[in-house]
C-alpha cells in the first residue's frame, strides 16, 4: 500500500472496513439459512496470502452453487438487516453486472463504469452463481462461450466507452464498435432478459462435476472435490467459509497466487466518488 494507494489516507481502510461488515452480515445470513457460500476470487487470494484483505484491494466476492445463489436471492430482501440491500439489474439502473450485489445503503461507490451506466452504485459485495460444466466437450465450450457473450452484452448495454488496453491492435475500431453495440443492444435488450437467458444458457444437461463462475467463465474451471464441502477460513478477524482447497483453486485461478504482483499491476477499482453515508465525497478530498 503505502506510496503506491491511489485512495486519499485513511479512505481504502474505511472501505475495507464497510466491505468486512457487508461480508459479516452475509456470512451470518447463509449460515442461519444453510446456504453454501465461500470467498471468491481476490477475498479468497487474500484470505490464503495475507490473512484478510490483500491490502490494495477494494472489493469483495462471494460464489455460491446456482440453487443456493436463488435461494439467497429470494431470501435476502427480506433476511437482511436494515442499512443492506440485494441490487439486481431488475432493481438498480445502470447496474452493468448479470450477478447481485449486496450494498451497503446510504453510501456511494461510483466508478467510471457505474458513472457513464448512470447506475448510483453503493459500497457493495458481489455475489456469483457457480454451475456445473457440461460433460460433454463441445457443449461445455458452447455453455461458456455464451455466458461469457451475454456478460459482455449486458457490459456494453450499460456502456458506450469500455476501458480498451493503449496496446490494443485495432484499438480505435473496437472502441467504434463498443459504441454503436451499445447503441444497438441498449435498444433491443433489458439487462433483465439478458440476466435470464444467462442463468438459463449456464444450466447443464448433463453435469460433469466440475463448476465455473456463469458471469466470468474465463476464469477457469474447478473440480467439485476443489470447492466442497467448504471449509471455514480466517479473514481480518472474521471467519467465513472458503473453497475446500483453496491452494488448488487459487493456482486454477492465478498461477502461481503466493507472489505479489509489481506494484503497477495492482489493479483497483478506483471510484470517482466514494461516499460512506455522510454526503462527502473523499476522493475529491
């Protein structure tokens, strides 16, 4: 951190601290409930190399299996306590992601994504649905390859100007064809439809016992025995539930995960405005 955070002092500590509360109060949530859930992503990288929070890092994941992730969707806006919400592109304009989030109300987390998507996102945890693959090869490509399709769809439903890396071949070509995609799948598509014919694309018709992530299928996939049963995990003072193997999931993920990156790699998800309920913007501090 140091030198290298990006947030003004003192401003990534108090988010880490609102995303640990989000993270309590879930927890708390599926465990009174019986719904399976473990850390995810960066959470679950932190939580094996550092204990708690990486400590450039900025937002939190879960994944839970498809039925305990509808089961959770049904039960959290009434489950859960005052001060957090369930936000689902049903329930939140301008919300680009075809997952939930929980947001922890009152507060804003607007980066350029949500600025441009005009979508007043809060400080939030995301929430993923993990399905099965399909066990035969070519349908599993199919299942993927369409999930990740509509993801970028309801990406560029919200936006017209997609971050495109400065080396990108093409560049000012692709850019031009994000804008008029925008244009023409904000026209034709509610995020809605889009979210529905994910989680139906995703669904197997035979299962190979292996998950992926619906909404980033990129990131690999995870044999059963890898997530479950999970296992409970130390995080900054909270214990929450992890992969069952967290060593294989984190090297399916990133490699070799216990080298720290070169402080220019350490992405974050700098907001334009971060609010934590009192009307004061802090990165304008």
């Amino acid at each position: 951190m140091g030198e290298m955070c990006p947030y003004p002092e003192g401003a990534l500590e108090r988010l880490q601290d609102a995303e640990r509360d989000i993270l309590r109060v879930v927890d708390a949530l599926c465990r009174e409930n019986g719904i399976e859930y473990f850390i995810d992503s960066g959470t679950c990288l932190g939580a094996v190399r550092h204990g708690g929070f990486i400590p450039w890092d900025d937002d939190t994941d879960i994944g839970m299996p498809y039925e305990d992730y509808q089961r959770f969707c049904e039960l959290a806006p009434k489950a859960l306590p005052a001060g957090y919400s369930l936000a689902t592109c049903e329930n939140t304009p301008g919300l680009t992601s075809l997952w939930v989030k929980v947001f922890l109300d009152g507060t804003r987390f607007i980066d350029e994504v949500s600025m441009e998507a005009g979508c007043n996102q809060a400080i939030f945890l995301d929430v993923f649905p993990y399905f099965c693959e399909e066990k035969d090869s070519a349908r599993a490509r199919d299942q993927k390859a369409t999930c990740l399709r509509l993801q970028r769809m309801s990406y560029l439903h919200g936006i017209a100007h997609p971050k495109i890396p400065a080396d990108t071949s093409l560049r000012g070509l692709k850019a031009k064809a994000c804008s008029m995609l925008h244009h023409t799948i904000a026209h034709v598509w509610k995020p809605q439809e889009l979210s529905q014919q994910l989680l139906e694309a995703a669904q197997p018709i035979e299962t190979s016992g292996r998950w992926f992530n619906a909404t980033y299928p990129l990131d690999g996939v995870h044999d059963s025995e890898t997530l479950f049963p999970t296992r409970d995990i130390a995080f900054d003072g909270l214990t929450l539930k992890a992969p069952h193997d967290c060593e294989t999931y984190l090297r399916t993920l990133y490699g070799n995960y216990l080298e720290l990156p070169p402080a220019e790699n350490r992405y974050t998800h700098l907001p334009r405005v971060l609010d934590f309920g009192d009307g004061v913007n802090v990165m304008e501090e």
